[in-house]
C-alpha cells in the first residue's frame, strides 16, 4: 500500500520489529455472513483513529531482549496461586496434587487419530515446565526459533511487555481494522477466496485435525514471522500462525451490545465487565465458571483448519484466560499517534 506510513524507517517486506502507521477510519466490525460465528454478530459501523499497530507478533528474539534487560518472570514460569485458582474453579473443587501446581503451560499434543471435535482436552495438555522458552516442556528450547512469535505469554505478560517498550495492546476493534488491511466487509483480509491462485497466504493446519498436518502451507507449527504476505496496511501474520491478545474484556454478546447503540461506535474498548455476558449458542469460547473474566484474542493460528476453526477471518473472535498461556497464543503491540491519542 502506497500511503503506508512506517515508524523507525522499516520496509513491510522486511520484517524488523517496526511499527506501521494505520490510518485509521470506519469500517464494518464484525460479519453477518452465514460462515460467522455468534459472537461476531452483528456487524457494527466502527470508527478508529489513526495508530501504530508492529508490523508483526513479537519474536522469541524480542522477548528475551525484555526478560534479559527487566528480570521478568512470566505467569507460565510462576508456580500456580492455588487461592488464584480456586475463584475459576466449581466451588468445593480439592485442591490438586503439589506437582500439579508446578509451573506448566498448555501444550498442543496431535492426536494419533480422529477425535470428538467439541473435546480440546483430546489435543491440549498441562505440561510442568513449558513456557515461552521451552515451548513443549522442560527438554525443549527456542534455538532456531529466534524470529518466530514467542508462545506461552498469559495476557498479563503481553501487557507487561508493551510498557516495557513503550507501546501498549491494541483494542479489538483497532485489531479488526488493521487485520482487514483496507478490505472491507470480505471473508478475509485478502478478498474472499482463501487461497488465491493455490497459494497459501497464511500459516493454518493443512491435512486432517487433530491428528495429522501435511504441512503442505511450508509448516507443521508456528513459521517465522513475515513468510507470508503482509496484507494492505503492510502488516504479517494477521491471520493464522498465533492468536494475538487484545486488551479487551471478551464478552461473546459485545457486538449485540454494541449496536444497540444506534450510531457508529467510536474507538471502542471493549465491555467494562465480564458480568452478565449472556450465553450464546455457538460460542467458541464459552465461560468455565460463569463471571470469570477472559480477554480478547483475535487472528487465529497455526491449529486453524476451515474444516474446524476458520478463525483467522478479521471479525473471528475468541476470550482466553488472562492467566492462562499456550502453544499457539502470542501479541503484538500498538502504540498511540501522540501521547493524547
């Protein structure tokens, strides 16, 4: 895109942790297609002013410049608060076994066949030891993933991260309108054939899910960032390889909320609480414990397959636990025009 403007001087085609200038602007947030999802209903005017969005998710590389030069201990590495947990947990629940309360992470496990689709237990495993620097457990380390998104950050993490460098995480909405790229209303950021002429323009499961990836996209797990094509704004991986944590509370009826308003929602935020969310048939992401917050992520990745999860769609939405990290959950920060806004 011509008018794509770029802070520190980077080019989109060559990915080194600049940011990209977005516009800002209205557009449609959200889809009434018959493809959305519940959550995404309906589709609301927005309007979002200018900002800084990075070009991609935060690298492993960057991440160890903030541990190296803050001490910084992510959630996944703390030893799990049990009175933290008990408040997302059925009252009267026992408190687990001391080696379950071990550092862990959720780690992505492939089946070794097919399996009830609506079970994420099937492919999800708690695993003592895993983080963002040995994302599949203890034996495991990121040599040779330098430059690829760094996994394993609880919401909490991305936030700490963004006032390290002096950025911040971006709303939904402003997440929406820099993962459309300037396309408005169509399926996915590029127009609304997924892979146009054959080509692969993002990182997604490719095969049969859970149990098999072909890897015939390039990859069998996370890519480096910028392999695929950056969309309009100039930005990569705004669709597939990890999801990206907004700073918004995640209610799955926002958008309903929303557009009772009547008129274009300007810069929105986001609900103020997770309370008296009202459930919604088709949720991918329904409540463990009814009031228990969970935020926004947004962009899909890797583990998305059109035949399961075609959430690398801009107006696809999901909450996460805050506390909470796994395998395929990064970021990536914007930053306001000025210090006003």
């Amino acid at each position: 895109m011509l008018g794509v403007l770029l802070l520190l001087g980077c080019h989109p085609s060559a990915p080194s942790g600049g940011m990209v200038l977005i516009p800002g602007g209205d557009f449609l947030m959200g889809s009434d297609a018959p493809y959305a999802l519940p959550n995404e209903r309906p589709a609301h005017q927005v309007k979002v002013k200018p900002f800084f969005m990075d070009i991609h998710a935060v690298t492993n590389a960057e991440f160890v410049k903030f541990v190296k030069a803050t001490g910084y201990v992510t959630v996944g590495e703390r030893p799990v608060d049990w009175e933290e947990l008990k408040k997302q947990v059925p009252p009267e629940t026992p408190k687990p076994p001391a080696e379950s309360l071990a550092p862990g992470s959720l780690v992505f496990h492939p089946t070794t066949g097919p399996v009830d689709l609506r079970d994420m237990s099937a492919w999800w495993q708690w695993v003592n030891g895993a983080s963002w620097s040995h994302p599949e457990g203890s034996d495991s380390n990121i040599i040779g993933r330098e430059n690829h998104p760094v996994v394993h950050v609880a919401w909490e993490d991305a936030k700490a991260y963004a006032a390290w460098a002096g950025k911040r995480l971006p709303t939904e909405a402003e997440w929406e309108f820099a993962a459309r790229g300037g396309v408005n209303g169509e399926r996915y950021a590029w127009g609304n054939q997924e892979r146009p002429d054959g080509r692969f323009m993002l990182n997604r499961w490719t095969g049969q899910f859970p149990y098999h990836d072909d890897a015939s996209d390039g990859f069998a797990g996370t890519s480096p960032v910028g392999t695929f094509p950056s969309n309009g704004f100039g930005l990569y991986d705004m669709g597939g390889n990890v999801w990206n944590w907004c700073s918004d509370i995640y209610r799955a009826d926002a958008f309903a909320e929303e557009a009772k308003a009547g008129h274009v929602c300007c810069d929105p935020t986001g609900p103020k609480t997770s309370l008296g969310e009202k459930a919604l048939l088709g949720d991918p992401s329904p409540p463990m414990v009814p009031g228990v917050e969970r935020r926004v992520i947004k962009g899909g990745s890797f583990l998305c397959h059109p035949d399961y999860c075609e959430s690398y769609r801009p107006s696809a939405r999901r909450g996460a636990p805050p506390d909470t990290g796994s395998s395929h959950v990064g970021f990536r920060c914007a930053k306001d025009t000025s210090p006003s806004g």
